[in-house]
C-alpha cells in the first residue's frame, strides 16, 4: 500500500525541484572544434560550469550512460566508430548540459564544419580532412554536386557572409595517393534573420502612439493654416490703411 508523504517531504522535493530549475546548463565545448572525426583523430571535451569548494567534481554521460573519471576534461584518443553518439556533462553547480554530438567515420575523407546551422551573415568554414592527415591533392568542393572550389594543395573553404542561397548539400573529393576519393555528403543550413515577435499589448500601445501622433499632426496643421490665414487678413488689411491714409491731406 502506498503511503503518502508528510507535507514537510513535499514542501523540501518542490524546492529542491526550483533550486535546480533555477540552476543554468552546463557547456560542453570541443578541442579541436569538429564533431565529426575520422578514426585515430584526438579530440577533448571540455565541460564548462562553476565548481563549488567542497566539490569539483564532473559527470560525463555518453549516450545516458556515466563515463569513467570526475575531470573537467574527458580525452578521446584514437578515436573509433564506437565513440560516436552524444557527450553531456554536469557540475555541481550547473545542471546537465546539452548533448553534444561526434560521429566518427571509418573513411579516407571528412567533411568538418565548426557549425552546420547557421544564420543570414555568418561565416561558413569547411574543412576537406583527411585520415591520419595524409597529404591530400587536387582538393574540390562541392554544393549540390555543383563545384564550388578546386585547389592543387588541401586548403579550407570560407564563405565570408552566407545566404540562404548556400544552403545545401556538401561533400568535398581529392586525390589520396593514386586514388580518387570523396566524402561524405553534410547539409548545410542558413537560416534567415529572426524577427522577434510582438505582443499584442505593444502593438496596440505602437497603434495607439501612431493615433495620437496623427491627431496631434493634423490639429498643428489645422492651426498652422489658420495662423496664416489671420497673418494674410492682417497684412491686406494694413495696407488698405496705408493707402487710405495717403490720399487724405
């Protein structure tokens, strides 16, 4: 039979469940900056939050499962396919971070984006890697099977100010010894400018302003006019006496 809990248990659970509510997210960010990866690559998660003194310690989680070790860093050397899936973190003063993605590829080529969404005006950086950085040649890009840049050396792809027209599906190709390989295929998006969104109190204050400015506009033409009128009647009228008085003696 269940038992209910006295009011005190209650009241301690809802505060505990505010105070975390309240606490922010903790980060985790990568070194070197991709998330995809190639077999043998290196890469090191940093988590990023606030440690109280008593406690330091990190909770690293792959795919919800707890990974060995409490250090602010988690280190994936010689990286294998069963690496991929999704990283988070937690601090003792900060909450379960967002997942991070990896996906490692068993390939001779990897298309490596610091983003893969992106905003209207953002820069697009794209990197052609190779496995164990083997020399690449005669290095191309392509959007939507489309060539987009060819070079001789392996070397970046930068878009300085994107569009929404750039967005697609890429994937770069060179040549690795005698042979002609290729990457695999990422979708790029860019997205447009947000608009933020208008309440409905501002937007009848924003009408309200407008009514009350074109009153006030047309009253101060309606008296501009007015005004002018008497200034016109006044001056007609001044210089019938001038000329009244010149013909008298």
């Amino acid at each position: 039979m269940c038992r209910l809990l006295p009011p005190v248990a209650l009241l301690l659970l809802t505060s505990a469940d505010t105070r975390a509510a309240d606490l922010p997210k903790a980060v985790v960010s990568l070194d070197p900056k991709w998330d995809r990866l190639l077999e043998k690559d290196n890469v090191t998660l940093q988590c990023r939050g606030a440690y109280p003194k008593e406690d330091n310690s990190t909770r690293w989680l792959h795919n919800g499962k707890p990974l060995p070790g409490q250090s602010s860093t988690y280190v994936i050397a010689d990286a294998r396919v069963k690496d991929s899936g999704n990283y988070s973190c937690q601090t003792a003063s900060f909450t379960l971070s967002d997942p991070v993605q990896l996906k490692v590829h068993a390939d001779w080529l990897v298309l490596q984006a610091a983003r893969w969404v992106l905003q209207e005006g953002e820069p697009l950086q794209l990197r052609c890697h190779s496995w164990k950085n083997i020399r690449v040649g005669k290095v191309q890009y392509f959007r939507n099977g489309r060539g987009q840049q060819f070079s001789h050396k392996n070397s970046e792809f930068h878009i300085q100010y994107t569009k929404r027209a750039h967005s697609g599906s890429y994937f770069c190709r060179g040549i690795i010894g005698k042979q002609n390989v290729s990457s695999e295929a990422v979708n790029v998006t860019v997205q447009g400018v947000a608009v933020p969104a208008v309440s409905p109190f501002l937007l009848l204050w924003q009408m309200a302003f407008c009514l009350v400015m074109g009153l006030l506009f047309a009253v101060d033409t309606r008296l501009y006019f007015s005004v002018q009128k008497e200034l016109r009647s006044s001056l007609r009228k001044k210089r019938n006496d001038k000329v009244t008085c010149g013909k008298n003696p």
